[in-house]
C-alpha cells in the first residue's frame, strides 16, 4: 500500500482539485481516498452542522463512505475521478489522534490510499507529501506551517506578485521539486509523472512486513 497525503495552506486553494485530479491521471492505482475535516467548538462531527453537544464525546469524531456521484462533494469528486472508494472523515478540532485507529480500520486492504489533510502528518509518514500553496493568497494554517518541511514536494499557483503570507518563508522548500500550475488543471502532466515515478519506486522497494498503514503511525 502506497499513502500520499495532499496538504494546503489554506481553503479554497485547490486541495480537492489536486487529489481528483491525481485519482484521474493515475487510475491505475485503484485509490481510496479520504478527505479529513476538522470542525471547531459548536459544530457536530456527525453531520457538521451546529451542535449543542460539544462537551460530550458522543460527537466528536465520523467516519463515512461516499456514495453519491453527483460531483458536488468534495468526496463525491473523488468518486467521479475514479476513486474505488472515497471516505469522510470529521473530527473535532484537536481530536484526530482518537480517529485515527477508525481510519486505519477502514483503509486496511485498501491497495493506494490518496489522503487530503495537513493534521494528519503529526500522526502518519506517508509514500508523498505534497502541499499546494497559492501566493495570492495571505492565509496560512498552522498546520501547513508546521508541515512545510516535511513536504515532498509543492505545487505552487503560478503568480507575478510577491507571496501575500507575511510569517513563511519560501526558504524553507529550498531544494524540492516546485510544480508551478495555472488551474485549470490542478495536476499537470509533470506532477503526474513525479508521482508516479516515486510511489512505483517506492512499491518496488518495500518489503511485505514494511507494508500497510500500521507501520506509518
């Protein structure tokens, strides 16, 4: 089993567009995939809706198996691209560690696993970590700054403008592979490539034992 987690520094930057896009240029992976959310205080992990029952654990964290094929999920685009199975997965902020046993449940036998979440990285040492960072725009998670360093690689909104993040410095990527994108698309031939090249490289060199999520927490 090959892991790639999909990261970004913000909303809205194309995190979902990247991870569709990958299940559709490499199809031959036969992905699940997952998308993890974390909600705040007052926000049910069931339904992520409005909740008054933030101080008990009966709601804090939600494991569901897409079935729609309609497209208009993040998870249901999974589906469309390809995905053989699409999963969402909701915690309350600070609580994804107590999910994460569930999500090793439900990816065992899965035979590639494609992840959109940056938290997940404090708790998993995924085959490929790529972050999408857009210059345009000013914000940044802190747990996209944390992972920074950690990324494989980045796909970077091609921008004239200077990067409006005030507190990130691009020194800290010095050396890893930048794939400059002009969405559409989001996943170019090239990041398609490099992908393909590092998890066949990586499958090659693993040994059974080393294999499966349980060796990656």
């Amino acid at each position: 089993m090959a892991i790639i987690v999909i990261g970004g520094h913000s909303r809205s930057v194309g995190k979902t567009s990247v991870v569709a896009g990958l299940i559709a240029a490499l199809p031959e992976f036969n992905w699940t995939a997952l998308k993890i959310t974390q909600f705040g205080h007052g926000i049910c992990s069931a339904d992520g809706k409005p909740c008054d029952c933030d101080t008990g654990d009966d709601h804090f964290r939600a494991l569901s198996d897409e079935k729609d094929l309609s497209g208009e999920s993040d998870t249901s685009r999974f589906l469309v691209a390809g995905a053989k199975r699409s999963l969402w997965v909701r915690t309350r902020q600070g609580r994804l560690a107590e999910a994460m046993p569930d999500i090793e449940r439900k990816i065992a036998g899965a035979e590639n696993v494609i992840m959109e979440s940056n938290s997940v990285i404090r708790f998993l040492h995924p085959d490929l970590y790529l972050t999408v960072l857009d210059a345009d725009t000013e914000d940044f998670k802190d747990s996209a700054r944390e992972f920074l360093g950690r990324a494989d690689a980045v796909i970077l909104h091609q921008s004239e403008a200077r990067a409006k993040w005030k507190t990130v410095s691009m020194d800290e990527l010095a050396g890893k592979p930048i794939f400059k994108i002009q969405p559409p698309p989001y996943v170019t031939e090239e990041i398609a490539a490099f992908v393909r090249e590092r998890l066949l490289a990586g499958i090659a060199g693993k040994s059974p034992a080393a294999d499966g999520i349980a060796n990656r927490l």
